[in-house]
C-alpha cells in the first residue's frame, strides 16, 4: 500500500490524461470515446489503504451504478491512488472484486476492467511495451455495464481484433513515445 500526497483534483486529472491521452488518443478502446463525450463516466477517487478497503469501495461504486441512469452514468472508474501499490496483491485482488460482483448479483449485469500502474499480462516482461494498453497512473476498477458491451460490439463487430491492433499501436510508439504522449507538459 503507498500513501498518496496528491489532491483528489490532481488524481483526478492525471486520470482523466491518462484517458484522453492514451485509451481515447490512441484508440486502444474504441467505446470510451463516446462515454467520455457525453460526460457518462463516473470517477470516483477511494482513500482505501487495504482490500478490506477497496472491497468496501468498490460495492458503494457498484450500487451507485446500478442505481444509476445509464444516460447519465454508463460506467465508472474507481480509482485506488493508496491501495495496492504492488501489482501482485492488485491482481490477487481482482478474483475478490470478482467474487463480490457475484455476491451482489451482478455478475451479467456488470464487469470489472483492470488498469494499474505496473500492468503485466502473463507471459510478458515488465517492461514489455503490450503492457502499456493496461497501465494507468493509479490502480483502477473499471465498472462496465454488459449492456453497453454488447451495444459497442454490435456497432464494432470485429471487438476481437481490439486486443492485437492495441499491441501493434504500442510496439510502434514504443516506450518513449508512451512516455511523452503522457508527460504533463504535453498540451492535451
């Protein structure tokens, strides 16, 4: 766990970078674009230190969702700048954030995307430049409605595709260019 000395105002902003600049900059999804325009996201910034925590959070974070409009919120973002600073113990943590879903009944209604700083899929390197798709500047719950899933996927019926062509986008900015397109000084 790490303690946080940023403002919720520069957690947030960092976030919403992180987005604009890399998931909707570089089209690694093609749905959150949309979401984004019509202001349908929901931030929301836990001071958790521990998965006690964070399993707390991210309940609240689903019943506010589910009772949520999906004209006005569609999906959510819960971000974790205290909590699970090691990727490990965030990853170990995703089976108890899948567990909880099932608990409160929404497994098929909702599901949970990961993001975090030192995102490593199996099999890569740390460093491997693939890893990037998933890294966000704090550990994050991607709350996603199933229903907006499979609206996205019949409008980009080739979703499949989604996961080699982000590969590729990143083999060829590579880590420098990753880097610059997410210092703070670049001009959004």
């Amino acid at each position: 766990m790490t303690e946080s000395t940023q403002t919720p105002e520069a957690i947030l902003a960092a976030t919403q970078r992180w987005l604009t600049r890399a998931i909707i900059g570089l089209n690694l999804c093609p749905f959150a674009k949309s979401v984004h325009v019509k202001q349908q996201i929901r931030y929301v910034i836990s001071d958790a230190t521990d998965a006690e925590g964070v399993e707390a959070a991210l309940e609240l974070a689903l019943l506010e969702l589910n009772d949520s409009d999906p004209a006005d919120v569609d999906t959510t973002l819960l971000i974790l700048p205290a909590a699970f600073a090691d990727f490990l113990d965030y990853n170990d943590f995703l089976h108890q954030a899948d567990r909880l879903l099932k608990l409160m009944g929404f497994q098929g209604k909702y599901q949970i995307a990961s993001f975090h700083p030192q995102y490593q899929f199996a099999g890569t390197e740390a460093d491997d430049i693939e890893n990037y798709t998933n890294r966000a500047p704090y550990p994050t719950l991607h709350l996603i409605r199933e229903a907006s899933i499979e609206r996205a996927v019949a409008a980009f019926p080739d979703a499949s595709v989604i996961y080699e062509r982000n590969q590729e986008t990143m083999r060829r900015i590579g880590l420098d260019g990753w880097r610059k397109l997410m210092s703070a000084d670049e001009p959004d």
